[in-house]
C-alpha cells in the first residue's frame, strides 16, 4: 500500500467512526478540492452521512457548475441552504451590495449573513459535521484537531484530512478522476465568493487570494467559529441584526420556514399561480399543470425570453384581445338569434 493509499484508508476510518458515533452526521461540501476529495470517498464507500453546500449568491459560475456535476455524477444527494433574505437585504440595506471591502467588520458581517446563519441552520440536529480544513491551508488551522466537539454549534467536528497536503489532495483527484472546480486550473487554489476570490501568483500562500486586502490572522469566514469568535456576540459585532436567527436551532428553521418572503413569486401575478409553475419548473409542488405553462418551460423562442418580472402587462394586453374578440362573438350570435 502506498502512502496515499495509506492516508485514504486513515480517512475511511475516520468517516466510518464518525457516522457510527456521532449519527446523524452532515458533511460541509465547500465544492473546493479538498471537498471533492471527501464527496467521492463518501460516495464510493456508500457512507451515512448527508451533504450540503452553502450557496452565498455570490458564488463563481464555475462553482455553481461543479454543484451540478456533483449531482450529476454521484448518487449522494447535495443539499443546497441559501442565506435568509431578510439578513441579507438588511446587511445591504446598511452596508451596500459590496459593503465587505469597507472592513473586516463589514466583511465578517457579510459572510455571517450569507454563511454563518445558514450554516447553523445546516447543522441544526446533527451529531457531527465534517469539514474539508487542512492544517497547512492557513495560519488560523494550525491547531486544529481531526475530531473535537465544536462549542459553538454544538456537535462534534471532524477534519479527516488535516494532515494531508496539498499534493496528497490533488494526487488523489487526478488517480480516481474526481471532478473539481475549473477555476483551479486558473491559479485559484483556495476558493470562495467571486468577489471576495482572486488568484495567486506561483509562490504565494494557497490562501492569499481570499480577502486579499485583509490581514493573514483575519482570514476566516466564522464558519468554523471554534477557533475565533461565533454566535449572538458575532452577529452583533458584524453590525447584522440577526437576535432572531441567533438563538437555538429548532427557532432558526421555523423563522425561515414560516416567514413570508420566502416563496419565490416571480411568477405568481399571471397565470393562475405559482403552484402551476413550480410543477412544471421541476419544484415539487402540487398544483394543475396547464399546456401554456409547458410551453414555456421547454421553448427557447425569443418570444419566450423573458423571466416572468415584467410579463404582467403583456398577458393583460392578450387578456383584452381575448375579451374583444369573446366580445366580437357573442354580438354576431346574437345577431344570428335576432
Ligand atoms: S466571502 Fe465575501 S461575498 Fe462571500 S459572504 Fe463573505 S464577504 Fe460576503
């Protein structure tokens, strides 16, 4: 057995203790190498535990690409958790829609909002979480453990490959074919948001193209809040109204289950609803599917390119044509009767 090999089977058994101690268990999927190296593993081994990817909205195309392709080539389902709207748009209401260049303070709040919060909610119930982190990624991992109880989510955390390196990673990814982020290629060895990502030059640190206007010790998001600040204090610094979305888990699912704005609504204003579309978008939602709906969901005619935002007053003037010509026909019958 190779050294390699070697490590893969640490990692193996380190999943297999975990999901047998710590059930119900969730693995971070980051989509970064690191991640892959873990997706495929899980997945190959057929291991219980469950996976979920935090998407910011502000993600990278390439990134939103590889979601895909994980879906599409493993059995494993991703689950994805969006940021709560109402944090969001209070932080850009406070802060602008980039407002995490003005500040750490600014930026951490940002990544509260858009990471942090969703996170918790991510982990809400579980046993145990696994992350991707390696000790060598940056100078805030060092004292990291392969397995500690993470105080400020409340459950035990796992980082299987903290001592491999960044060669093992890829080693790993080119023998088995693992699909990986195309922005690799493009010198960017650590990824994150677009706008907070850029790549590195040869020789830089892997993680120098994460807010590379801030300071190295400031480098850390407060998703893996046990070795800087979490919680209610961290929101509250961040300048992030977030009391409601601080406190226990079971109350941060019912808020974002309950709360209104959480329904999609572009298309509810024509037609007869939002039920209709969703089932014919591929959401599950029980409703009539009418022929209309269908067409628009398969056709890519230009007539069709439009989103659903600004439709209102184009079915209001085929409404009114529709009315005349009703119109039209019931005066020539009843000049038929007459
Ligand atoms: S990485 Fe940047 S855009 Fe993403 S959540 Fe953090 S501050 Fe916001």
């Amino acid at each position: 057995m190779n050294a390699l090999q070697q490590k893969v089977e640490q990692v193996i058994a380190v999943l297999v203790t975990a999901a047998r101690d710590f059930p119900p268990v969730v693995f971070a999927n980051s989509l970064g190498a690191e991640d892959m190296v873990l997706t495929d593993l899980i997945a190959k081994h057929r291991l219980d535990i469950g996976m979920f990817s935090l998407d910011t909205g502000r993600l990278p195309q390439q990134t939103y690409d590889l979601m895909q392709k994980v879906r599409e080539h493993y059995a494993v389902p991703l689950q994805v958790y969006f940021p709560d709207s109402v944090l969001v748009e209070e932080y850009v209401a406070q802060h602008g829609i980039n407002g995490f260049y003005d500040s750490v303070e600014n930026r951490k709040g940002c990544c509260y909002a858009r990471k942090v919060e969703p996170l918790r909610r991510a982990l809400a119930g579980n046993g145990a979480w696994i992350t991707g982190m390696r000790r060598e990624q940056a100078v805030t991992r060092g004292t990291l453990e392969v397995s500690s109880f993470d105080t400020d989510n409340g459950l035990q955390k796992l980082n299987p490959l903290l001592d491999w390196s960044n060669k093992d990673v890829w080693a790993y990814i080119r023998q088995y074919d693992v699909p990986y982020n195309k922005l690799h290629d493009q010198f960017y060895p650590s990824l994150g948001c677009a706008p907070c990502t850029r790549s590195v030059t040869p020789g830089e640190d892997i993680r120098a193209g994460r807010w590379w206007w801030e300071n190295p010790e400031n480098k850390e998001c407060g998703l893996h809040a046990s070795h800087g600040s979490g919680g209610a204090s961290e929101a509250r610094v961040f300048g992030v109204s977030a009391q409601s979305n601080v406190g226990s888990a079971a109350h941060d699912v019912s808020r974002n289950q309950n709360h209104p704005r959480k329904e999609c609504g572009l298309h509810a204003s024509h037609s007869s609803g939002t039920s209709r579309e969703a089932h014919v978008f591929g959401v599950s939602a029980q409703g009539n599917v009418g022929s209309v709906a269908h067409d628009v969901s398969r056709n890519q005619h230009p007539d069709n390119k439009e989103c659903g935002l600004h439709v209102s007053s184009t079915s209001l003037e085929a409404s009114r044509i529709r009315v005349r010509e009703i119109s039209v026909q019931v005066h020539d019958t009843q000049k038929a009767i007459a």
